[in-house]
C-alpha cells in the first residue's frame, strides 16, 4: 500500500447546513456504490434517531478512492469524517478530529455562520488544523453568498485572537490565504468561482472539492517504517469478531496477527501496558469494512481482539511501547437519573428490561463509546447520575434505551456545578436567537426571567432580529417549548458552551402548574368534560391512572389535585342536556423531550416502551403535603 497517498478529514458544521448530504454525494461519484445499488438520502446517518431527527449524532468515517489523484499519480485515499453538528455531541466532534489532519468548514449560504459553527470551527483551529471553507447551497433563492464568506472570514480572525498558542494562531489566519468553494451538496456540484446568488455552481461535480482537498491538507506522517503508534478512536461490535477498536495509524504499520503493547488507563487514569494480538484487521472501504493483511501509517483502520479496548488507548510496537496522548474531551454540563420504572404501572408498558442490574449494565455498556458521558452513583440502588453535555445527548440516550425495551424513572435535568475558592459556579451557554420583529419583547421578557444578559442586538433589514444572550445553562432546560410558543414556532436558538460563571441565583423553573390524579383507576370522558376548564390535558379517556400521576398542566402557577376517574352516576331521570353533544379537546400527548422540558422540580417522567408519563416523585398527595411543611420549616431556620 506504499504507492498511496491519504487525506483525513473532516466535515464539520452547524446542524442542518448539509455535511452528510455533501458525503452522500462524494460517495456516489467516486464510485462506491454499484449502478444497481439503492442508496438512501442519508446514508451516513445510520442509527434510527439521526434519521427521524435529520442530525448526525454519532461521527462515522468512509474511505473514499480517487484512482490517479495522488500528488504524484498514485491512488488517493480520503478518509472522511462525518461530525455531529449539534454541542450536545461535543464529545464526538473531538473524538473525531483526533482522526483528521484538516477540516471543510462548510455554511449554509443563507444562515451562514451559526453558534455550532463557532464550537467545532475552535475546536480544530486549536488543533492548528488547515480549514477549507465550503459555502453550501448556493442555490437557495435567499443566498447571500459575499456576505456570508466575509462573516465566515471575520469567525476564522476572531477565533484565532482567542487562541492562546501563538503557532496555532498563526495556522489559523493562515487558513484566510486558502481558496473558497462554493457547493451545493443536493445537486453534487463544487467550484472555486462564485455562481452567484441563487445559482448553482457551474461545475459538473465535486472534483474541484477534491483537488482543493488534495492540495491544501497535509498529508499524514509516512513513517512506515518506525514502530507501531496508533490509537483508539472509536469502538464498535459484531456478533462475529466481538469489539472492534476503530484506529488511526500515526506510525509504523499494523498486520493482522501481529503481537502488540495495548496501552489502557483505569479510572483514576493511571497508565496500564499489556501485551495483545490483533486477531483481525479491517480497512474500511466506501461505508463498508473489509479484511486486510495490513495498514500502513496514515490510514485509519479496524481491528479486533483485544476485548476490553477503549476510546483513547494506544496500539504500540511489542518492544517499544510509546503511548500516545489520551483524548481529552470539554467537562459534562448536564446531568440527570435515570433509574429502573418505580410507578405503580412498572412491568405494563411493554418492556422487558425492568431490573437495576439490566439498567446500570447498558449505562455501562454506553460509557463505552461515548467519551463524554459520566455515570456516577446515587443514594438509591437503583438509580444512577448520568452527566453529558446537554438535554438532547441525554435524551438520546433516554430515548435509545426506551427503544430497547427498557423502563425507566428519568429526573429533571439539572446543572452540574463546582466550587471554586468557596464559591458555587455554574455552566454558560452563548446563545443566539433570531425572530421576527414582533416578538422581540416576548423574548427579551422571557430571557429576562431566565437570568439572560444580552451581549449584542442587530436588525438583519428583514424584518428579523438577531439577538446573542449570555445565559445560565438552567436557563436553556425546559427552554425550548416555552420559546416556540412565545414566537409562534418562528423562532431559532442556537447555543454553545461558554465556560463557567457565578451562580446566577434562582430561575423559576416554568410559569405553570400540574394538573394530578388524586387516585388509581381508569380516566373516564366524563371527568375530562367536567375538569375541561382546568387546564390541558396529556390524558384521553381509557388511559390508566394512579396517584401522583400528572394528567394535564393547570394554567395558574400551583398543582392541583383532581378526581380524572370520576363517573357519571346512573339514575332513572332523563337529563335535559342528555341530547347534546360535547366534544372533548384532543390530548396533547408528550414526547420524551416536551416531557422533560415539562417537568417539574419534585416531578420526574416514567419513560416505557409504550408511553411517556410524568408523575410526582412522591406520589400520595398527604405525603406531599408533609414534604412541603417540612421544607417551609427548614427554609424558616
């Protein structure tokens, strides 16, 4: 394999702005696909949850071959890494550029540079990586294309004034010098000239972007033959081979049954050497794996063998053991418990993983490969805390096991805080909304209450406004739905990590009350038509009920506790009205994500197969009663 060269990169943006639509096309004209083979819009996008959200969660790698194209005409290989776009995924955008030597920035012509943008753009320019800046969908009637490669040029200086490494500062105004490709991803099209607003480029494929690939990124280290040095970059499973560790080659060269130094570290990461045997190699070729003999310096390959393999550990030369240095990833904001189903309908929502043992093995199972997710132990044995850095990873997560066939008892997320010099600090987040004109007031009120400092306001001439908020993390939970009904479902946020603060005192956590079932029994129509008036309901007739369990949410700010099984009584008088006909407002059913947003401090969400339910953590109402005076007594002292 010493008569090919390689590129590894890869593709990073904010989320929706065409990363693996632009993958999709890559893979198709370079042949990977055979002419009867069906291939889906996404074919990065493999798991369930990234095609129903139309997001990339988890960063995947392909290898696409050029025959001919290598600086000196031998057969190149670009291993391409495709990059969550949403922060919440952090941990897979820096896992991901340990495995590339360069990026393609790619923006949307019209939104151009979003907050994601600015996280995984500093990311690799503090990894003095060469960024190549694709502006995509240049066809989109409402492109503005100068503008948003000036916003994009004006993000690269502004990122690198921040970086504290001078050399890494340099890299990245140097990145200015580097030509511009305008694209659209859809129609597989790429070039080096402007097509102008709302055209396509006028180039057949994408094979400028590929020129522009081979000649502005380095190509990796080619010391084939110095001792091995590679490292473990992602894991994946088969029923077959068992773990397999996914690797990029620094140095050397890996064969299939060659005897290695397995370099791990334990929990206190303390540093571990065992020897080991790759039982089998794999190379990946378009989205597929294959066996190989051997993988040289440079690629990125996959083996198997070595059963208790981690993300970060590092493959070396039997005689000459010289580790890597680990992948360090940003500290969790968000963390939640999860436990196993505690209400009184646990073992009826369809699930078959109902015991403690079955939960904490998956959340183990998950810590696996995900870099950035902690699990920590709680008071209870059969609950755990579970830190990641945003509602949405944890609600993937929620979401994955629910599918599983798991039943849990998920809390509402809370905010992980640190003590610095005696004094309590707490997660940030930028923030940056756009909205119509109109319900510029609604917003700036409803940031006001959730402690958000505006930093910057502009009129984009539009008719839009662009407001950028420095905010608590606490403010963003249960953010999302209150926003999209104060702007009418017109309104965009984006947000990243801003590092931690002072504690922002209290933030009230939602303006409204729960509505709650005072007994067990089935929910009838006719106590739905007579409570009608008290608020929304999450419930419909036939539903089962128990005490504690949240039907609905009561407009005024206060729980109300309510009889949701109540009978019409049965007489032999015919009732004037008996004739009419009422019609019951339809059920808003919650989502895993309404539901979390939704709950409450002293409330959590039972979460089955079946169904979504939010309840009172202590369910008997009088028991309730006794917790609230016992609070009030303290909050007294």
């Amino acid at each position: 394999m010493s008569d090919t060269e390689f590129r590894n990169v890869a593709i990073v943006a904010h989320v929706d702005h065409g990363k693996t639509t632009l993958v999709n096309a890559m893979l198709e004209q370079s042949g990977v696909f055979s002419d009867h083979e069906e291939v889906a819009d996404r074919v990065m996008d493999s798991g369930d949850l990234e095609k129903e959200k139309g997001i990339t969660i988890l960063a995947k790698n392909t290898a696409i071959r050029r025959k001919g194209e290598g600086k000196n005409g031998e057969d190149l290989i670009i291993n391409v890494i495709d990059t969550p776009g949403h922060a919440d995924f952090g941990g897979e955008v820096e896992r991901a550029l340990s495995m590339v030597d360069g990026v393609v920035l790619l923006i949307d012509s019209s939104e151009g540079p979003l907050p994601q943008t600015r996280f995984v753009l500093g990311k690799a320019l503090a990894a003095s990586m060469p960024v190549i800046i694709v502006v995509n969908k240049t066809d989109r009637p409402d492109a503005r294309i100068d503008e948003v490669v000036e916003e994009a040029q004006d993000l690269l200086l502004e990122l690198a004034s921040t970086l504290e490494d001078p050399e890494a500062a340099e890299v990245a105004e140097r990145n200015l010098e580097l030509p511009v490709l305008y694209a659209s991803g859809r129609a597989g099209k790429a070039s080096t000239e402007n097509p102008g607003n709302g055209n396509l480029p006028e180039s057949e494929n994408l094979q400028p972007l590929f020129d522009v690939i081979t000649e502005v990124l380095p190509e990796p280290s080619a010391e084939i033959d110095a001792p091995l040095q590679a490292q473990v970059t992602n894991l994946d499973s088969s029923s077959f081979l068992g773990r397999i560790g996914l690797i990029r080659i620094h140095k050397g060269r890996i064969r299939k049954g060659q005897q290695i130094s397995w370099i791990h570290y334990d929990s206190d990461g303390n540093e571990h050497i065992k020897n080991a045997k790759v039982a089998e190699l794999l190379r990946t070729v378009g989205v597929t794996r294959v066996p190989a003999e051997e993988a040289i310096a440079g690629d990125i390959a996959a083996i198997s063998g070595i059963d208790e393999v981690m993300i970060g550990d590092s493959l070396c030369d039997a005689e000459h053991p010289d580790p890597l240095p680990r992948i360090l990833v940003d500290e969790p904001a968000i963390s939640m418990t999860i436990g196993v189903n505690t209400s009184p309908l646990a073992g009826q929502g369809g699930g078959d993983k109902l015991t403690a043992r079955m939960v904490k093995a998956r959340l183990d199972q998950e810590l696996i490969g995900n870099v950035s997710l902690r699990v920590l132990p709680t008071e209870r044995p059969d609950a755990w805390e579970v830190q990641g850095r945003g509602e949405m990873a944890l609600s993937v997560l929620v979401e994955t096991m629910r599918r599983e066939g798991f039943e849990l008892t998920v809390g509402k997320p809370q905010v992980v805080t640190k003590t610095v010099d005696g004094k309590v600090q707490e997660p940030y987040e930028h923030l940056t909304i756009d909205v119509p004109e109109e319900h510029l007031g609604a917003v700036t009120q409803l940031m006001a209450a959730r402690k958000g400092r505006m930093e910057q306001m502009g009129n984009q001439g539009t008719g839009w406004v662009r407001m950028e908020f420095l905010i608590p993390s606490r403010g963003l939970i249960g953010f999302r739905t209150t926003f999209m009904t104060e702007t009418k479902g017109t309104g965009i946020a984006n947000h990243y990590s801003a590092g931690y603060g002072e504690w922002a005192g209290e933030i009230k956590d939602r303006p409204t009350g729960s509505l709650v079932a005072d007994r067990t029994g089935q929910i009838t129509a006719y106590a739905l038509i007579q409570l009608s008036d008290r608020g929304t309901f999450f419930v419909e007739p036939g539903d089962q009920a128990y005490e504690g369990m949240v039907v609905g949410q009561n407009p005024r700010d206060e729980d109300m506790d309510i009889n949701i099984t109540k009978e019409k009584k049965l007489t032999n008088m015919r009732a004037a009205s008996a004739d009419a006909t009422v019609t019951l407002e339809k059920a808003h059913k919650l989502s895993l994500d309404e539901a979390m947003e939704f709950c409450g401090a002293d409330e959590c969400v039972e979460v089955t197969p079946e169904g979504i339910r939010v309840r009172k953590q202590i369910l008997s109402a009088t028991d309730r009663a006794r917790a609230r005076s016992r609070a009030k007594a303290m909050n007294k002292k």
